[in-house]
C-alpha cells in the first residue's frame, strides 16, 4: 500500500497542529520534516522544537530528512523531541555504515537519499543496511519545484535493486509530487510520497488532498 508522507514545509506553521491532524484524517502515515541547514542546501528551515511541538498532536510517526552537512550533530535534539525516523543524505556521509548502525543504536529508522544528480549506484551495496531509500526528484531547498522527468528511470532501478537485495526497504520520492506526477511515480516503484504543496496548498484542502494523492498512488502501484 502507498503512504503519503506530507511535508510540513509547506504548511502554516500558526495552525500546524490543526493541519497535520487533517492530513492524517485523510489517510497520510507520517509526518516528513525537513531540516535544512543553509550549507548542505540553500535554505534555513525548522529544529527539533517542531517535533517537539507536534509530538503530542499525532501519532503519526515523524521523519526527519536531514539535508545538512553534519547529520549526527542534530540526532540527539530530535530523538528527545519524539522523532521516529532519520534519512541523511549519501552526498554528505559516502561511507554511511557507521551513522547508520548508530542511528540504530537510538532505536530508531534510517533512510539514505540520494539527489537527482548523484549516481544511485553509490546506493546499492546499502540496500541492505537500511529501513528507506529516499530518491529525490528535485533538487532539495525549497519547495514548490516541477517533478524532474530523468527521475522515474532512477526510481525504476532503485526499486530492482531493492526486490534483490532488501524488499522490505521502502522507497520514498520526494519533489514535485503531485496529481498528475504520483501515478508515475508509483508506476516506477516508489511506494512512499512526500507532498507539501499538493497537499497544504490545495484549494479542496489538506484532507481530501491526502486522501485524492493516495488513491491515484494505489491505482498506478506496480
């Protein structure tokens, strides 16, 4: 079954609460936070005091995607704050095993990613290793960018190299998924969906956006 992992940058942060509950009324598993760090991307975004704060609203379980240079200065702040999940990025950490083992250590998930113009072969021997695959479709930083086409092949291997070597492994997609880019995506293989403005942004609101994003992924699921 798909999940669609909404991606509270999008939201307004005066009712965030409010809007995550909605997004988990209409089907959503978990709540994608993005942590960016203004080197590793050009962007400044939330700390753990976010996690903090929605911790008590959901039980949703809540992914930290770090888009930051030195992912391991951040794990101890959020795993107090109630994370559930971190994905790093294979650019920053090219021998991962060691941050990976750790982040188990904390009892917790962990995902790589990987960007769209990073060599996905380098994420093959980690399959194994790992709870997620995130393959970005963007380039990570801001939110609101078109899906990129070269993506979808990319998602197609991954998810080859997963069936082989780790089918438990998720694989996640995040940037530019919406309506019309989802069923694609899902097509390919992907089976975890980051949405922000599709989802926060939708004129028939967060609920029913959720809920039209999931459907569209299961009817497309390979």
């Amino acid at each position: 079954m798909p999940a669609i992992a909404p991606s509270i940058l999008a939201a307004d942060f005066s009712q965030l609460g409010e809007q995550v509950k909605l997004t988990e009324a209409g089907g959503a598993n978990r709540v994608h936070v993005d942590v960016m760090d203004g080197h590793f991307v050009p962007n400044l975004s939330m700390g753990s005091i976010v996690c903090k704060g929605l911790r008590p609203v959901t039980k949703m379980p809540l992914e930290v995607h770090l888009m930051v240079e030195a992912p391991a200065k951040f794990l101890d702040d959020f795993v107090k704050s109630g994370a559930d999940s971190f994905i790093f990025h294979l650019e920053v950490e090219p021998e991962p095993t060691e941050m990976i083992q750790h982040i188990r250590s904390l009892g917790k998930k962990v995902g790589l990613a990987v960007n769209p113009n990073f060599a996905i072969e380098k994420l093959k021997r980690y399959i194994p290793e790992i709870d997620l695959a995130l393959c970005m479709t963007v380039f990570p930083g801001f939110g609101g960018q078109k899906y990129i086409p070269e993506s979808t092949a990319r998602i197609r291997q991954i998810r080859q190299w997963i069936r082989e070597l780790n089918p438990a492994c998720e694989l996640e997609v995040d940037g530019g998924i919406d309506a019309r880019t989802i069923g694609e995506a899902s097509a390919a293989g992907a089976n975890v969906f980051v949405a922000g403005t599709a989802i926060f942004g939708a004129k028939e609101g967060a609920t029913a956006a959720t809920k039209h994003l999931h459907d569209l992924a299961a009817a497309a699921a390979t």
